[in-house]
C-alpha cells in the first residue's frame, strides 16, 4: 500500500471511530510508540529514541486530556494517577536511556488497553442485546412452521 493510501485509511478509520474506539486507539498508539522507543534504546539510536517517546509522551497527554472528572471523579482521578506515573517513566527512560522504566510504563499501558478491551466488547455485547429486544419480530404461528420442512 502506497504511503497516500495508508493516510487516506488511517484518515478514514478515525473519523469514523466511536470515541470509545479511538480510547483503544490511543493505547495502542502510545504502546507502539513506548516500544519502538525501547528498540531505538536497545540500539543506542537516541534520536529515534527521543522522537517516538516524545510521540508517547503526547499519546498520554492526549488521554489526560480526554478524562472528564463531572463524569466519573473516582475513576478520573485513578486514571490521571496511572497516566502521570506513566509519563513520569517515559521520561526517565528517554532521559535516561532506562529500559527498565520503559518496560513498567509499557506493560501498565498494556494491562489499562486490555482491560478497555474488555469494556469495549462487554459493551458492545450488551447494545447488541438492547438492540434485539428493540426488533419487531412477528410471533411464530402454525402456517410457518408447518412451511418449514427439514427435506429438500
């Protein structure tokens, strides 16, 4: 796929997304972004280093930002807590060159996307209930089932 291409999709893919679906793709932003850094370090390439931890930093900006406390404070404020304490790392590790730093930011940032995963699918699981609830089927009466037939 030509590179124009791949923009127009990644374009397309968000503006479409629910914000829930764009949640998911800021993890796996910022997860992808934490573990080239963490490839760049293990090469000694600090300048790839310091651009894709910079690009992890804004990810976890990004998702600060996006918490609305009026909303669920308790929740909020334990997520502002796990993403600080994640930025705090990825600092360290690009000041630092810590891999190890590096690694606890990154497999936080994976245990939050698993669990928004699980969210989103139990989610999706209960609208696609309420929506079949919601669906006028008409109620089986004799003629249908005596035109169903098990042969062919």
């Amino acid at each position: 796929m030509n590179p124009q291409a791949a923009q127009n999709y990644l374009r397309a893919k968000i503006l479409t997304a629910t914000p829930e679906q764009l949640q998911l793709m800021l993890y796996d932003g910022v997860i992808r972004f934490a573990e080239q850094g963490k490839q760049a370090i293990l090469k000694k390439d600090y300048e790839t280093t310091y651009n894709c931890l910079s690009r992890a930093q804004k990810i976890i900006t990004e998702l600060t930002c996006a918490l609305k406390p009026e909303v669920a404070p308790d929740l909020c404020r334990n997520l502002s807590g796990i993403y600080s304490y994640c930025y705090k790392k990825i600092i360290d590790a690009s000041i630092q060159h810590d891999v190890a730093a590096l690694d606890e930011a990154i497999n936080l940032l994976k245990y939050q996307r698993e669990t928004w995963a699980l969210l989103l699918e139990k989610l999706g699981k209960n609208k696609a209930a309420v929506a079949a609830t919601k669906i006028d089927m008409p109620a089986p009466d004799s003629r249908m089932e005596t035109s169903i037939s098990m042969q062919g």
